[in-house]
C-alpha cells in the first residue's frame, strides 16, 4: 500500500495557513479532520466523497461536518505521492467559494515555484 506524504503549504512569511485553520477549530472538529487526513495519507486519491471532492484544475477538498458546521481543507497532489494541505473554512454556503478556490490555486503555484527552485 503506497503511503502519501501530507505536507501543509508554508507562505512566504512562515505561516502555515491550512494548519492555523485546523489549530482554530474545535477539539471534536480537528479531530474528525485528522481522521480524514489519515485517510488521504494511506489511501491518496482513492479517498472520496463523503470524505474527499474534487473541485477543478487539480484542486480537492477534505470535507468534515460536525453539529451543523461544515469544515473545508483544500489540497492537492504534487509529484504523485504528496498532498499539499493548503487552507481551510467553515463552509456556510451550498458551494465552496470561489475564492478559496482561487487561494489554494495561488498557493499551489507559489509552492511549485518554490520546489523547482530547489532544482
């Protein structure tokens, strides 16, 4: 069984956005989270929904509910074996706002830039 890399996005300055969302959220939230993200560890792009959605040009979301708040992190997957977390929401809208979307884009390519400055 392949097992994937789960890598949270660092920005410039440091800040880990995916990860200060997951650090926000409740205990019970966080944890359905973590389970999910275990699930994406093991398992990579065989997760699906209820857990896992794909949304458009490589990006997906986790997804967790808990008590009426519904919980995003998005991602993708980079060299085929990494999925890089790169931020989250509360969701309060039947679809995923498209600029959250637009952000896990501009992250995604700030982290390309950056891993083929390392080449």
């Amino acid at each position: 069984m392949a097992n994937y890399e789960i890598v949270f996005f660092t920005k410039e300055d440091g800040s880990q956005p995916a990860r200060e969302f997951i650090d926000s959220l409740s205990l019970k939230m966080q944890s359905r989270l973590i389970k999910i993200i275990a699930m994406l560890r093991e398992y990579g792009g065989q997760v699906r929904m209820p857990y896992s959605e794909y949304l458009q040009d490589g990006i997906f979301q986790i997804r967790a509910q808990q008590e009426g708040n519904i919980t995003r992190v998005l991602y993708f997957f980079n060299d085929g074996q990494k999925v890089i977390l790169t931020n989250g929401f509360t969701k309060k809208t039947p679809k995923t706002p498209p600029a959250e979307i637009e952000r896990a884009k501009r992250y995604r390519a700030e982290y390309q830039q950056k891993e083929a400055e390392k080449r």
